[in-house]
C-alpha cells in the first residue's frame, strides 16, 4: 500500500469503499490509458465512469484550459462571459432545446429540472401539481430530492424522511406509469438508458409512450441524460434514438470530459417557470468548465465523428456477444453505442479484480454487471486488447 493510500484511509471519509487491490493510484493519463504509482499500464475502460469523452488529458481540451487559464477562471453569473454564451449556443443548436441552465454535476442539473418542472406546471397547470414519477432502478444524484427521485431504496436508507413528491414506477412498463399519474403530477423523469441501475435500455415503444402520457396530461418529460448523453450512444443525444423529444434534457458526466460541469436543457416555453432568483449556482459555467465543454462538442460534431463511434461500438458488442456464445455462466449483453453492461451468473467482482491485474480498467456493478465506458474515441486495438484480456479472465472462471 502507498503513502497516499495509507494518508487516504487517515483523512478522507470513507464514503467511496476504495480498496487497493481493486483501486489502483494512478498518477497519469494519456488517451485510453492510465498508469499507476509503481508505472504499471492499464486500459480504461471506465472512463470516469463516462466522464474521459475523449480519453485522458485531449490535447484540444488541454489548451483550451490552458489558454483560458491566462484570461480568467472565475467570473460571477451577476455578470456576462463569451464562453457561457458560445456554449449554449451550440446546445441549443445541436438539440431541441431553447435554453440552457448551468450547474456542476448531474446531480445539480437534475435537481434544476426537478425545481424546473414543479415551478412551471405550478404557474401554468395547476397549483396542487408537485408529485415527479421515476422509475424503479433508476439513479438521478445525491442530493436529498435527487435521491429520493432515485428509484433504489438501497440509497434512501439512513436518510429519511425523504423527500415528499415522489412516486416510483416499473422500467419499460408504460401501464405502471400511466397508473401513477394523477391530480397533483407534474412530471415524468427517466433515464432512456439506465446506468447505474446495472445499463436497462428503454424500448422505443414505452419512450414514445411515455412523450404521449405526458402530452395527454399536460405533464413535462424530463431526460436524464447525465451518462447516455454527449455521444455515449452514438448521438448526440440519447433521445435522438427514439424521436421523441423531451421538455428537460439534464446533463453533466461526458460534457467537458473530466472537468466539472452539468447542464439542463428546456424548451422557450417551459423555461418560464424560472424567473431571476429562482435558482441558481455559484461556480455554474464558469469559464473553465465551459471552453472545455466546447473543445468537447466540436470534436464530437466534427464529420465521421459519431460513425466511428457506432462503428466500433458496433464491432465491440459485436464481440461481447461472441464471449456470451462461448461462455455459459454469461447471462445478458445490454446497451447501447459505449454504454454496454455484460451479466454474469459468476464472480463479477472477482473478474474485475483479475482485469486489474492484467492491465485493463473495467466497473462492476452489484457483483454482477460488468460495465463498459471507455473513451469515444478509443481505437480497434485498444478495443481488441480489452476482448483478449476479458477472454483470459473468462477462461480462467
């Protein structure tokens, strides 16, 4: 164990669970790859957990930093900078959104579209109207409302009384929606492809359905798309995949790739709701965050982009699908583009662990679900490295 691991136990709290056989110290990044404190090698497959866009330290996002950082880091929103403003511009341009709030996690923007959504159906619908339907086995943040807005009780224990306005439905399950929707809801809040929920994709049919239920009942849509968003599913946008737009789009994780930012999207109509004072946030678009974001952006909408990234994901499901022909004991390929999970009626944990210990960075989620985030830009070899290193793993269980 390293001086940093040990001083880590003494003055950090322990809310993250890291242990040093399964949480190496890395110490550098560069593209696809990390290295450790000792100057092992390892391909990330992680990604920050869908936060390294484009891999590790991009030579764009790098100077981007680098040259604002001689022109200011900070500025207040009492006052105007050009990087908010161009930034905004291109979401809203890119998407079918007007308006843009920002803020500095997915957490942050989702409790803004909560705000958002409860604020405006109270000026223009109705004033009972408070109640937010999310679904079960979802994950929104952790804050006290984005917590209760997450559909996992696992996360609520120790800290109740959530809080009130919440109802909880089945994923994929449009009766299960529709029989919850009453007098006092405002809103319908999903994620198209469940994260950390262990990667549940939406049908098209209960995405549609549920863009229906919310216009036939005067109700906002709101998209958390705080890890499917910015390219992870081979769009832009999650909800390009299935027609449907929504009222709100929250987003965060990939957006600057690896420097705090989120962002909600709305419509000109449903941004009513907030006037000056309504909400806000200290460090929201600060100027670093935001010319990060936009070095982002145009890498992701420059042409062929977003093909190769279906190109290869393609070609990686691809692959998964052939381990689970050869190996039994895997259950289910799920996902879409490069937010892929692979069920396992095995030792995830332990399979993790053994992908450490040959150079590749993967994620388990509930002992049973690998998770793959790697960087959009990730090469065919990298890719074909990684399969080679989960074959051995695989052989060996």
């Amino acid at each position: 164990m390293s001086s940093i691991q040990e001083q880590e136990r003494q003055f950090i709290i322990n809310t993250y669970g890291r242990d040093p056989e399964t949480n190496p110290f890395f110490v550098k990044g560069e593209g696809s790859f990390v290295w450790d404190e000792k100057g092992n090698k390892y391909l990330d497959m992680v990604g920050g957990l869908a936060v390294n866009t484009l891999g590790h330290c991009p030579p764009k996002v790098v100077e981007a930093l680098r040259e604002q950082s001689t022109k200011i880091f900070h500025c207040s929103n009492l006052y105007y900078t050009a990087p908010q403003v161009d930034l905004a511009r291109i979401l809203v341009e890119n998407s079918c959104g007007d308006k843009v709030f920002y803020c500095n996690s997915g957490a942050e923007a989702n409790e803004a579209a909560i705000k958002l959504a409860r604020k405006y159906v109270k000026l223009f619908v109705g004033q009972d109207r408070y109640e937010i339907i999310t679904a079960e086995n979802s994950f929104h943040g952790r804050t006290m409302a984005t917590i209760t807005a997450t559909g996992q009780p696992k996360y609520h224990q120790g800290f109740e009384p959530m809080v009130p306005g919440f109802k909880y439905a089945k994923f994929n399950d449009l009766e299960s929606f529709s029989s919850l929707v009453g007098e006092k809801t405002c809103a319908v809040m999903v994620e198209p492809i469940q994260g950390e929920g262990g990667i549940h994709v939406g049908s098209e049919e209960f995405i549609k359905g549920l863009r229906d239920i919310c216009d036939q009942h005067k109700i906002l849509l709101i998209f958390d798309e705080v890890q499917c968003g910015m390219g992870r599913t081979g769009k832009l946008f999650a909800y390009e995949d299935y027609g449907v737009e929504p009222d709100i789009i929250t987003l965060a994780k990939g957006l600057a790739g690896g420097v705090p930012i989120g962002a909600m999207i709305t419509s000109e109509e449903t941004a009513r709701g907030f006037n000056p004072g309504d909400h806000a946030s200290t460090f929201g678009g600060n100027p670093l965050a935001c010319v990060a974001s936009l070095a982002v952006l145009e890498t992701i909408l420059e042409r062929d982009f977003l093909k190769e990234v279906n190109e290869l994901s393609s070609y990686f499901l691809e692959n998964l699908l052939r381990l689970k022909e050869k190996y039994a004991f895997i259950k289910e390929i799920r996902g879409k583009g490069f937010m892929l999970g692979m069920e396992v009626n095995a030792d995830g944990l332990g399979m993790m662990k053994s992908c450490y210990r040959k150079g590749l960075v993967i994620n388990c989620i509930g002992g049973k679900v690998l998770r793959f985030l790697p960087p959009l830009n990730i090469s065919r070899e990298e890719l074909d490295y990684a399969l080679e290193v989960l074959e051995q793993v695989m052989d060996e269980n």
